[in-house]
C-alpha cells in the first residue's frame, strides 16, 4: 500500500486504522505493523518515528533516538511509556541481568503480529500469555536473531528473518491473525497488570542484588556469580512466595546477604591526627580482636556439625590440593576452608606451631583493611563481615575444585563472595557506616550468626 497524503494523518485510515496496539505490546511490534501495514522499508519507517538516524547496536539503551511521540502522531496509536520505564530502570551495567539484549519471541504471539516487551524478561522462559516457549533464533533457519532495540538491522524486513528471508514465527502475518488477537485484550491486559504487581514484588531482589554487583569486571567471579540464573533465582526467592508466573528454577543454595549499619561517636579532631600517625600492626590490634573471636565460633561450628580430630586437623595442614580430586568425599572441606583462612591471614610458622585460634597471631605483612582504611580500623563488624566472607569465599572455591570446575592454582583468586561498603561522613554526628556481603549458603554452618557484633568505638 502507498502513502498518502493527509492533514490529520500521514496514511490512509485503512492503513492502520483496523489495527491498534495491545496492552504490554513492544515498541518494535508496533514498529513492525506499521512498516508492514503499509510497505515501509527501514529507511522510510524512519522518518515517521525519529528525527535522526538509527543509532548502531548499543547495549546500553535500546530506545535511543527512537521518538515515540512523533510515531504516535503518524500512527494515530497511543504511546506507551510503560516499556521504558521497565527496560530503563536499574543501572546499566546490570540491566541485562533482567531484560535480554537479543531478541526473544513467542512463535504463537509473533505470527498473531504480537510481541510483547515481557517477552524481553530474563526471569521468563515461556510466554505469559499462552505458555508457548520463548525464542532467540528464527524459527524457520535457526539463526540468531538480532539485539534488540530501535536498529535498521531488526526493523528492515517486518517479521523477517535478516538471514533467510522467511517469517521469523514460521508463520506468514496476516491482518486475520491480527484481529483475532485484539478480541483478546481484555484478556491481556488482565494478564499485564499481574505481571507489573509481580515485577514489583521482585523490587527489593532486584535492588538488593544491584547493590551488591560491580559496576565493571566480572573477572574475578566464579560462573555461580556472574550474570545468570542464579542471580534472578535469588532475588526471586526475596519476593513473597508465589506460583504464577512460572519461573524455571534449579538446585541451589539460598544466598545469605549480611548487613549491617553503625553509627560511629565523631571523635576529637586531635584524635584524627594521631590515629594516621599509627603504625600499621598498631591499627590492626582491633582486626586480630575480632579475627580470633571468628576462629574461635567458626572452630565450634565446624567441630560440632563435621567432628574432626586434633591430628586431622594437622593433616590438612599439609594436604596437597591434588587431593580434593583424588579423594573427595574423604576431605572435609569445612576444616580445609578453615585452614585455608588460617593461611590468609597468618604464618605458616604460626599455624604449625600449633596456634590456637584464640591465640592467633594476624601477619600485618599481607593484611589490608576492609572497604578502605576510613573505617575498617574502627569497626569491628567489617573485620568480622571480612573474615566471614573470606572463608564462604575458600569453601565453594574448593567445591568448585572437587567438581573438576577450576584449577587448583587458580582456587584463590576467584572471589565467591559479594562485597560493597560505604561511609557517609558526619563530623557532628559520626560517621555512618552501611554495607553488605553475600555468598551462597555452606550446609551446617549459620554463619550469619557470627555476624552478630557491636561496631567498637573509635
């Protein structure tokens, strides 16, 4: 169909006016219909909906220079904001956790001329409104499909796949199709509106997930924790419990998040001075305090949920880390975890000579503060947090280890734990210090009850 010229709008009203948009529909759906509707290639589709040029694929903002006003007026469609608003919140860096970056589809909706922005959602794997399973590749070639977004690549051939040439549903759209799809919006919008209240039950996971991620490398994770679905399933297990919709789960463990917030006495201003005087090993008096006291309650955890014997603890003192593969049931990995702090943080002089914990001895030569040295020396709770941290980090890389998932030089470099702090400076009232660490759950050890400090005065 041609375009034709129009004071109210820019094509004829049979053109788009026996369609309309549905409840929770895309941008690019509607992208898609009306380029189809009435013959538009990209380069025409256009300039009914920006006054730019198509941006090249970004990762970071799919909507950029796409004017949904301008396209509503040419459309005569409402616009939805409700799609933005989803997509565009969070940070950047961790909005790919939620939303796909590639393209992804229900077949059935898709041939219905129908895509919805939910069908973008990480946590879904069918579609929420008839059950079908979400797709990335065409279904007609299996080829990829591309990021999504307002891009030429995706809006060139409506409904076609770049690479063959053929539906992407399977399915050749039809306006039959479509219509019988819009006696169905009443329907849909039911089916959005639980969707939107079930997406803001996610909003404490989803916040508290985003707090604890970087905000750049991802290197120095283990897979467990780096995007992916153990993420979604965690902050999902923070919602209140519920079936719908349905969420592909696997075996897990829970993740203990531990916080806290303290309050610090604002202390005299000559105080300040004489504290960066200090040396180093004076400053960590407060570290090695509480790092024996960690020992101390992780030792009893440890012997009273995997009993061990004062020569098997020397044992592995000298285990060699090839045993974990060659005898992995036979090694305790709690008591190897434990070991392995005691190596962190002490001399292997110290350790063999039979130090207990209530006597051991922190070697300031390879120990820095926690979160920076502001506060570390003065809270008890973020040395606590550290040790804690440190030893759930140990355990799940010797895990790793047993299961054949990294190698044995490797083990301690890769952090299973979470770590963010801050300080908010108040010299009238005292700093206030606030942060979190997390890490998958160890069976047998409640190790958030070892968290249970007061913060020492300054």
């Amino acid at each position: 169909m041609k375009v034709c010229d129009s004071q109210r709008q820019t094509f004829a009203p049979n053109a788009c006016a026996d369609l309309e948009n549905l409840p929770g529909e895309s941008f690019v759906s509607s992208l898609w219909r009306f380029g189809w509707r009435n013959g538009l290639d990209a380069k025409t589709l256009l300039t009914y909906c920006s006054t730019g040029k198509y941006p090249t694929e970004s990762r970071r903002n799919c909507f950029r220079r796409y004017d949904h006003e301008r396209f509503a007026l040419a459309s005569g469609w409402r616009a939805h904001d409700t799609e933005t608003v989803l997509l565009e919140s969070g940070h950047e860096n961790h909005r790919s956790l939620w939303w796909s970056r590639t393209t992804r589809y229900c077949p059935l909706c898709l041939e219905h001329l129908y895509h919805s922005y939910w069908h973008q959602c990480e946590f879904l794997s069918s579609c929420p409104f008839d059950g079908a399973p979400l797709l990335v590749k065409c279904y007609s070639c299996g080829s990829q499909l591309q990021d999504y977004g307002f891009y030429r690549s995706l809006l060139n051939i409506p409904y076609k796949c770049s690479t063959c040439g053929r539906p992407i549903s399977g399915i050749e759209p039809s306006i039959g199709l479509r219509l019988a799809m819009q006696e169905r919006a009443r329907e849909l919008e039911d089916t959005v509106c639980r969707l939107e209240r079930w997406w803001e039950s996610l909003s404490p996971g989803r916040k508290c997930i985003e707090g604890l991620l970087p905000w750049s490398s991802w290197s120095n994770y283990p897979h467990e924790l780096r995007p992916g679905p153990s993420l979604r399933q965690w902050a999902n297990s923070m919602a209140p419990p519920q079936s719908w919709p349905g969420i592909s789960v696997k075996t897990i463990p829970p993740l203990v998040v531990l916080g806290w917030k303290v309050r610090l006495q604002a202390p005299e201003p000559q105080t300040r001075i004489w504290a960066g005087r200090k040396y180093k090993y004076e400053r960590l008096i407060l570290a090695q305090q509480v790092y024996r006291g960690t020992l101390r309650r992780l030792t009893s955890l440890i012997s009273l949920a995997f009993p061990y014997s004062d020569a098997e603890y020397r044992r592995y003192l000298m285990i060699p880390t090839k045993d974990i593969r060659v005898h992995p049931r036979a090694c305790n990995l709690h008591l190897l975890a434990l070991v392995g702090l005691r190596m962190r943080y002490e001399s292997f002089s110290s350790m063999f000579g039979g130090r207990r914990p209530e006597n051991a001895v922190l070697d300031e030569r390879d120990i820095g503060f926690p979160y920076g040295n502001d506060f570390a020396e003065r809270v008890r709770i973020c040395w606590r947090a550290q040790f804690i941290a440190e030893y759930a980090s140990l355990y799940w890389s010797l895990v790793s280890m047993r299961n054949g998932r990294t190698e044995g030089s490797g083990s301690h470099e890769a952090s299973a734990a979470f770590f963010t702090a801050d300080v908010k400076y108040d010299p009238v009232n005292g700093d206030l210090v606030h942060g979190q660490v997390a890490f998958p759950a160890i069976d047998g050890l409640p190790l958030d009850l070892l968290l249970q400090a007061r913060a020492a005065a300054p």
